[in-house]
C-alpha cells in the first residue's frame, strides 16, 4: 500500500528529530496493522461507502466501556451541523461516551435541516450497530460544503461496522478521515504514570492548513488513562493552544474543525488535578498533539518545507504569538520560503503589521544558526549560506525582538504552485 | 512601447466599464505623450538611474508654485525611511510643497540611521537641482526591503532633472514607479467647478495586492484646484478608504505605502469646506481614485480576474466590510476563482470566520446575476452557468445576510501559480 508507505517515511523522519519527554516511549508505527495498537479497550472499523467513490471515507472508532471526552470546536459562526450535534452530545455525556463516527469527502456543513438531521442518523445509525446510545457518539465530517451526504450509502456501510472493528486499524482509521492529505497521520505513545502504564494514540488530517481559513483540521485522541472528563477538557484545551492552534492563524475557523478525545477510566487508578501522573499525563498528551499538529503542516497542501517560525524576546507571549502567526501566514514569506530566497525583509515587515508591539531597530533574524539581521538593521550574511538552509526540508526561523520575555512558536509551510492546483478544482 | 500599449488597453477597458459621476469628463489617455496632461503648473521628469537595471526607476513631479499636500502613511511599525521622512516634510509644510521624488527598485525601509540619512539626501538634492527647500519635497520609495539606497547612482541621475522636466510625462512618471507592476497606471478627470474648470490627475503603483501584506501601494495625485492642506487631507483620508484601503484586507500595512496628493493653489478661487463645489471635488477625487485602485488589482501579481466582492444586509457598515474583506482575502477563495469554481461553500464560510455577525441560514449569494445560494441553505443553480459567469475576467459576487443595512464593496484578484512564481524570488 503506497501510501501507507509514504506515511511510514514521512511519521518516521519526524519522529526521529523530536525530542519526547520523560515517561513516555514512543511506538513503532510499523506494528500498527499487526498488533494492538489503539489501547486497550478502543477498536475501531472502516469503509469504502462510496462517497469518495473507491476511497476509505468512513471510520468509526469505539470503546468497550463508557469513556470521558472533551472536544475542541470550530468556532466559526457557520459551523456544520456535525459539529452542532456533537456539542450537544458531549454536553449530555461527557462522562459516557462510547464512539466517534466520521465521514471524509463531505463536510455536512451548510446543509441546513437536512444537514443536521442527517448528522443525527449517522449518530443513531453508529448506536445502533454498537449496540449503545445515539448521545453516546460524537460526529464528525470533513470535505466539500454545501452538498448533502449521500445517507443510504453511508447507512449502508454502517451496516457492516459490527463485523469490521479491529485493534490494529489505526492507520486505516488516519486514511478513512483524509480529504487531500496525502498520506495519513496517527501515532502513538506509551506512557509510564507512578503506578501504572497507559497508552495515548491519535489521528489527525488536514492538508489545507498552508492556508488555514477553513480547510478541516481533524484530531481525535483516545487513552485508556482513568481521567474525569473536565480534568480532560482542560488538557485538551490548553494542549490544542500550543499544537493545533499553533499551525494556524485563526485557530480553529474552519466549519468542522473538531479535535475530541476519549479516555476510557474502566480498571485504573484515576489521575487526579495537579498531581504528578497529571503532569506527566498533560506533557505526553501535548508532545503527541505536536507531533499531529507538525505532521499536518508537513503534509501541508503542495508545501515542500516544514519551518518553525519562532518570536522570542517579545513584551509579552500575546506580543510574540501575533507576531510568528503573521509571518507564518504571510503569502510573501511563504512564497520566498518556496524560492529559497533569504528574504528578511518581509519577515520584519509581517511582524510589523503584526500588531505586536517592538522596536524594529531591536530585531534580529536568525535562519537556523545563521545571523541574516543583527539590531540596527546591520545585514551581512553568506547568501550562499543561507540558500543551503533554505533548502532543508525542515528548519527553523527566529526573530528575536530583544524587547521581553515573551515567545512563540507556530509551525508552517511554504506556499507552492501546486497549493493552487489543488485548491484551484477542489470541488469540482 | 509594448508596455504603453498594454496600459492603453487595460486602462481603457476598465474606463469603458465605468461611470463617471456627474461634472467630470475623463481624458484620453491616448493624449497623455502627445500634450499636457498633468493640470496646469505641474510637471515630471524621469530617468534610469540604475537601480534597476535600464529601466525608468526615478521620478520627480514638481509645481511651478507651492501647492497645499496631504497624503495617508502606512501604519507598518517598520516603516520605511522615506515615510519617516515625508511625514516631517509633510508636518512643517503642508501649505507650501513643491514636489514628489520617487525611486523603484528599492524600498529604502529597514535600512537604518542611513535609509534615513538617504532618503534626507534625496529630499536635498531634489530640493537643489529644483530650487526649493528641502522640506518641500515629499520622498517615497518602493521596491526590495533591506538594502541600502544607491545613492551615488540616484545623485547623479537627479543632476540632469532640470532638463528633463516635461508636461506630459504623465505615462513616464506611472512606468518610473513600477515594481512588479506589468503596465504603468494613469488616469485624469477633467471637472466642472461652479465658475472654472480644473483637473485632477492621478499615477498610481501596487501589483502584491493579491497577496496585501507588505507589497507597497503608491498613487500620487496632483490638481489645479485652489484647496486648503486640512480640507485637502480629510477628502484624501476619504477617499482612500472607499478607494485604496478597499482593496486589501489591512488597509495600509506595507513599510512604503504612501498615497500623497498636491493641489496648486495658484490663481484660482479656494474651495471652502462644505460647498458645492467641494462636494463636486470629492466625488471625482473619490472616482479616480477607485479607479486607479481598481487598476492594480487588475495588475495584481499573477491576476487573470477582477472580483468585486459585495456584502449587503449586513447589521452595520464594519460587519459588512469585516465579511467583505475576509472572503476578498481567503486564499481557498481566491484559488476556487482561479479555477472557476462555483465554491459558494468557501464564500459562506469566509464570512463565517470574520467576526461580521449575522445569521448563516439568512445568507443568499449571487455570481453577478446568477443566485448560487438561497436563504436556508438551499442550492440549485446551472453549473454551465456559474463556469460562464466566472470565466468572465470582471464579475461581481454578491453576499446578502438579510441582516440589515451594512454594505461594503472589496476588489480583489485570483490567486494564481504566477503569483508564486513572481514571489518566490522576487528578491534574487
């Protein structure tokens, strides 16, 4: 399976440059069609329902026992109708939920009734099959808006879930929710809290976020850790800030853009606020949120270069974060990143629009190790030099401000010919 | 000269869809190498200096008598030096400028204590070969950011100024302020005060408005019409609102942007704030300026489109413009009109994302003429048709919330490959 392969390469190659914190051990991702890889107790099962005609475009991802969840939403007012009804649930169960049904190819987002009733038959459908409650299941879609979702194909595979859940589908769970990403995303860590280990595994997509106005970023997350569901929501809040909102602009704009989690508390010890295994608990969560979040960006549509934009030495974090944002996002920035051309300027010139408060002639700018401006605008560098950096597949952008103590980081892509070719027909 | 006759071209058909509002005449372009097209008292002069390498990259446009002058700055943090500079000149004599020297090919901003020192050194030399005050003369510059000014080349190229001042340079001193620009923007009304008849003529530079970011905006005006400096700048603030500022989402945020006007007072009876003729003066101020910025979006880096963005029924003027400029702005937008694609569902969700607040099932959205979305979400609209509309180069997409009576117009351009390829070493 190609692709697979291609995901093998590209989770590997990233893997192999991150640091993982302490207590955690990362899993070998090649052993995820041969054993156990969701934890214990989580299986999941796919299709081919036909709405992306030939591709996997279903998953349903399911628990044997209640699990707490928390979800982070799109904030966007025209939100779709599975991201509604998802609200809804978690506010019913936060503390029972069971599954996450989700279709790619369509967004269900301005859809109307329509589009909410069928969100709701979707949620029905997956009870039924399992044997659960429809409030029991978060939805959730990513594609095309405005077309209704073809409900008897996708009843149709649902049909089948009983007899198709596993626990080694988690790469085909990572291929079932991908629009035009090009290969899937999911990982995995182990994790050693005080008395006991616990796993933490998740899938993501999203392809569009070289331009993060509303193409769908998804992530959903599951772990068999003991954890009460507002313990829960309170980490994935804050984890989401610092991995999938540090990719993006707007944060989560999009109309679907959802990132839930399950955590299943049958047989363990629960993990309580502001103890150790919390601690432990939040920094492996965050560093496998990261590690999705980088792999959305490396994957980003038509980018060929993952670049940190990082702003230290900024009056505040507040000061620092709208300035990485702006350069991340600057078309100007990302289409030299793309031309390899050693362009500071632009770079000082997107922080300056920023909003963010500094004093240009304080500024630095270092590609990797390499000094491009020094304070009072002195640039002498190796041009040469800097091509070289320039051309590595993944680097590092720092803009000191010398202003605070302010930092942030935010991860991004290179703007490329073909983003437009992608994005040129994407409906049609 | 090819690109004279493709100015030609497109100025004229963008004149011919045009309507110019009451006591204005526009003149013929055609004329403006023949005999005098800038008003009465004012001239141009132009060279290749070198800064590019054998192209026309400096002008000055002078008045044979002091002029009343305003102008709107950028308000990047970084701005550049010739801002700095222009904003003193601008301050201490605002009732008694005589000219406007510009150089393309490089921005002069990011460049220090020297930029600052270069850009005085510009004002100077101006001021001596003209015979002026050095404060007389405002200073913009426009091109690549960070590198020094080549002053030596620049000094000699203003030494043979005296000779080169013409009356119908007007063309010349447009191609002068080119960057990536590919034809020279111009226009001039000629308008019917209560007792005489003046002119307004206008150039204007900026193709980076696809992408608004930090790609300089320049547009100088010049007018016989006897007007004071503070009537003169609250029409320009104006004006450039509901003109320039209402082609890109920041406004006025690159390091150079400038939009500076001269009104030579000289020998004609002043208009007073409030009258009718003040009114008359406006519009036509307000008309050409549109016009101008309707132009470079034309011209936008890699623009094959020219879309008018409209918001109506929003509950207020800011909604309106939030949404307008929002959806004017989203790369997925911008690609879709690229490829033609009838994508309503990126439009909605756009406006979703901007803050505007209205209700998504009251949304109707129009392609010129053509209804692609009605209220509660319903779609059913001619595929064919929609290709037809937008495969128009000039069409108008029309966002109606139903809300209130907000309106606000944006202009802006597909997203293109060509825009990558222009940017991705612009520098090198």
């Amino acid at each position: 399976m190609k692709i697979l392969h291609k995901a093998y390469s590209a989770i590997e190659a990233l893997a192999a440059g991150t640091t993982w914190p302490e207590h955690t051990t990362p899993l070998n991702i090649r052993d995820s069609g041969k054993k156990q890889f969701w934890p214990k107790g989580f299986s999941a099962g796919t299709a081919r329902a036909g709405i992306k005609s030939g591709k996997r475009d279903l998953v349903v991802i399911t628990a044997d026992e209640p699990c707490s969840a928390a979800a982070v939403f799109t904030r966007n007012l025209c939100s779709a109708a599975p991201v509604t009804l998802s609200k809804e649930h978690l506010e019913q169960s936060a503390s029972s939920m069971r599954a996450i049904v989700c279709n790619s190819g369509n967004a269900n987002a301005a859809t109307g009734s329509k589009g909410l009733s069928d969100a709701k038959t979707m949620a029905e459908k997956t009870a039924e099959v399992l044997g659960i409650k429809p409030w029991e299941v978060l939805v959730s879609s990513t594609g095309v808006i405005g077309v209704p979702l073809p409900m008897e194909k996708i009843n149709d595979a649902l049909d089948t879930f009983s007899a198709v859940l596993l626990e080694d589908s988690c790469a085909d769970a990572a291929e079932a929710i991908m629009t035009t990403d090009t290969f899937p995303k999911f990982f995995a860590l182990d994790v050693s809290l005080s008395t006991r280990d616990i796993r933490i595994c998740g899938i993501a997509k999203g392809s569009g976020m070289i331009c993060p106005d509303m193409a769908t970023m998804l992530a959903f997350l599951v772990t068999n850790a003991n954890i009460s569901h507002s313990l829960l929501r309170d980490m994935l809040s804050k984890a989401t800030e610092r991995s999938f909102n540090a990719i993006t602009v707007d944060g989560d704009t999009s109309t679907n853009d959802m990132v839930a989690m399950l955590s299943r508390s049958a047989g363990s010890e629960e993990i309580l606020p502001g103890s150790r295994d919390a601690e432990i608990f939040h920094t492996a969560l965050e560093s496998l949120m990261t590690f999705l979040a980088k792999l959305i960006v490396r994957d980003g549509e038509g980018a060929t270069k993952l670049v940190a934009i990082r702003v230290e030495g900024a009056p505040s974090t507040s000061d620092a974060q709208k300035a990485a944002r702006t350069v991340a996002n600057s078309n100007l920035v990302k289409t030299a990143l793309h031309g390899a051309d050693a362009n500071w300027g632009r770079i000082i010139a997107a922080a300056g629009r920023s909003g963010a408060v500094f004093n240009p002639e304080n500024v630095s700018i270092k590609f990797d190790d390499l000094v491009v401006l020094e304070p009072g605008y002195v640039s002498d560098f190796s041009e040469k030099e800097a091509k070289k950096i320039l051309g590595r597949s993944e680097y590092t952008i720092t803009v000191s401000m010398g202003n605070g103590p302010g930092c942030a980081v935010v991860h991004t892509c290179d703007l490329s010919k073909d983003y437009v070719d992608i994005n040129g027909s994407y409906r049609t």
